[in-house]
C-alpha cells in the first residue's frame, strides 16, 4: 500500500503540531520543579547565615492548608525571633523580614507517603511533624490586615543549626517539592505526575527532596 506525498505531508503536519503541543509539558515543568528545590535549598542557607551573622535566631515558616489563596503548600518567608533571648521562644514575637515567596506554578509541598522510602527508615517531612506557631499572614486586600496562622517552620540558632523541631530519631528532617497542587477538598496535596514504583506499591511523586542537618542547619541535595 502506498501513500501519496500529500499524504505524507499531512501526516508530517501534524506529528509537528502534536510534539509543539507536548514539548511544553516536558521542558518546563521539570525545569521548575528542579529550580524550585535549588531556590528553597538557597533561601535556607540564607537564613542560616542571617541568623549567624547577626547572632539572631531565623524561623522560616512553609504555607499549609490553613493558607489563603493560591498559596497554600507554595509560600514560605523568612521570619526574626524578637524579645529577650532567656524567654520561651514560644512567647516572643515574630518580625517577616521577607516577602511570601512560592513555589513555581504546578509545584507544592510534599509530605513522606509522596516518596518512595525504604520500611524502616527515618523519613519524615517538615509537613509530617507537630511544628506549628503562629505567624502573621500576607494582607488578603491592599491596605488589610492577613490576620494570623498556625504554620510549620524550621527555626535556625544563631550558631546555625536546628533549634526546632527537635527531630531525635534522625539527624536530618526533610522538605519535598513535588508536581502537584493543594485540594482543599481533600485538604492534602496532590501529585499530578507520578515517578516509577515498587510492585504493589504506589508510585512515587515526581519530586526533589532537600535534607536538612540537625546540628548544621545545613541543606543537603537528595534527589538531583
């Protein structure tokens, strides 16, 4: 059986405008889950070494579901410890010394069950520890007051390690990135692109994971 060139040359049309189409949803999407961990990873050490050079303590708080708008699971900020340092730090007042920053469109926090750990281990999440105080929240309209939120967060000592949470079966806490959005419906995350997993177990999310040192408060690159 044979074809025609015009044939041919429809065929052609269209395979190109179908690759135009989906190049897209490859080029850009896994770019930006990517920059987002490398941002993130970068944002903390910057927190870290704000709260050493200053001899302050830093809290960066992460957005969860109790977050207005569009950025619940995306927004995170960096935070200052005020008041008299031989106070419970849960007592003290916090100052944002930064914007809510988010997470690139069609990213969000992910919790442990997102990733793929061997039985045993000790994975955790930020987003799967008790680790909430309240923060002020960004203004919901120009001019308004955000109210507050109970948020998790990390809180850096002015030596730069970890002061909070206490994570005592590990020496590292971890925070995800993954494709995915937040259902309020759900009140959970959700991953929209899944990686490759185990048989009979649920596939992974396709995510990038940053370990964060307990003692160091530094970040460390799991899954480049």
């Amino acid at each position: 059986m044979a074809f025609t060139l015009v044939e041919l040359l429809v065929v052609a049309a269209v395979t190109g405008i179908l690759l135009a189409l989906a190049l897209p949803s490859f080029v850009v999407l896994v770019p930006s889950r990517k920059s987002a961990i490398h941002e993130l990873s970068g944002f903390l050490e910057g927190a870290r070494s704000r709260a050493m050079a200053s001899q302050s303590e830093m809290l960066v708080a992460f957005a969860d579901g109790t977050f207005p708008g569009e950025g619940a699971y995306r927004g995170y900020a960096l935070f200052v410890l005020e008041g008299e340092v031989d106070d419970p730090a849960e007592e003290r007042s916090v100052r944002r010394l930064s914007p809510w920053k988010t997470l690139p469109p069609g990213t969000v926090f992910a919790h442990r069950e997102h990733f793929s750990v061997p039985e045993g281990t000790a994975f955790r999440t930020l987003f799967d520890v008790p680790t909430e105080r309240s923060f002020p929240l960004p203004p919901t309209l120009p001019g308004g007051a955000g109210g507050t939120a109970e948020l998790p967060y990390l809180h850096f000592a002015s030596d730069g390690g970890i002061c909070f949470p206490a994570f005592s079966d590990a020496d590292a806490l971890h925070l995800g990135v993954m494709e995915g959005y937040y259902s309020r419906k759900k009140r959970r995350p959700v991953p929209t692109a899944s990686g490759t997993g185990s048989r009979g177990a649920d596939p992974p999310a396709n995510a990038e994971c940053l370990g964060i040192g307990l003692y160091t408060g530094r970040s460390r690159l799991l899954t480049d």
